[in-house]
C-alpha cells in the first residue's frame, strides 16, 4: 500500500459519520489528557509527602534544641558542685594532698605498701 492511499484512507474513510483521523486525534488527546491527570496527581502526592517530611524536621529540630537547653543546664558547674557536696559528701581536694606529676610512681608505691603488696 503506498503512503498517498493510506494518507487518503485515513482522511477519507468514515466510520458512524467520522473520519479515522478525527478518531485518532481524539485518541492521542485522551492519552495526553490522562497522563497529565496522573503526573499531576502523582505530583500533589509526592508534595504532600515533603510537606510531611519537613514537619517532621522541624518537630525534631525543636526537640534538638529543647535537649541541648535542658542538658546545658544539667551540665552547669554549680549545678554538679551543688549535687556532689549535697548527695556523695565531696568537696574541693585538699591542698595536702596536691602532687606534681613526677612523685605520683612513689605515691603508688606506697600505697601498694600500705595495702600489703596487693598492688603488683
């Protein structure tokens, strides 16, 4: 069949009063129509998702700084020196028993001697 008869069919040829082209153009328009449909569907979606997820970053965000503030007051100097004097009786260390690290082989040693040499 040669392209000028099938040209010529197509544009000539009726059924149930319209042309085949015409139901052919109407075809690929109903394809077009349906796939924009479902990209944009598929696009509201895929938005709805990211609306979602960047809540979710901020809920988290939020709660990042709310641990940091509540362990920033946690970890305040006064805060544990408070606690260890009022709960475990400790206190700043005594100026008698300072070293320089050079003496602290002989303070093991001793202390291993006064233990009964369960420090070998």
């Amino acid at each position: 069949m040669s392209l000028v008869r099938l040209v010529t069919l197509l544009f000539n040829r009726r059924i149930r009063g319209f042309r085949v082209i015409e139901i052919l153009a109407f075809a690929c328009l109903a394809v077009l129509v349906l796939s924009v449909y479902l990209t944009k569907a598929d696009a509201g979606r895929e938005a709805s998702a990211i609306a979602s997820i960047d809540r979710d970053i901020d809920a988290e965000q939020r709660r990042v700084r709310l641990l940091r503030a509540e362990l920033a007051h946690l970890e305040q100097p006064e805060r544990l020196e408070d606690l260890s004097t009022r709960y475990l009786d400790l206190g700043p260390v005594s100026a008698k028993r300072e070293t320089v690290p050079g003496a602290l082989p002989e303070i093991a040693r001793e202390d291993g001697a006064s233990r009964g040499g369960a420090a070998r």
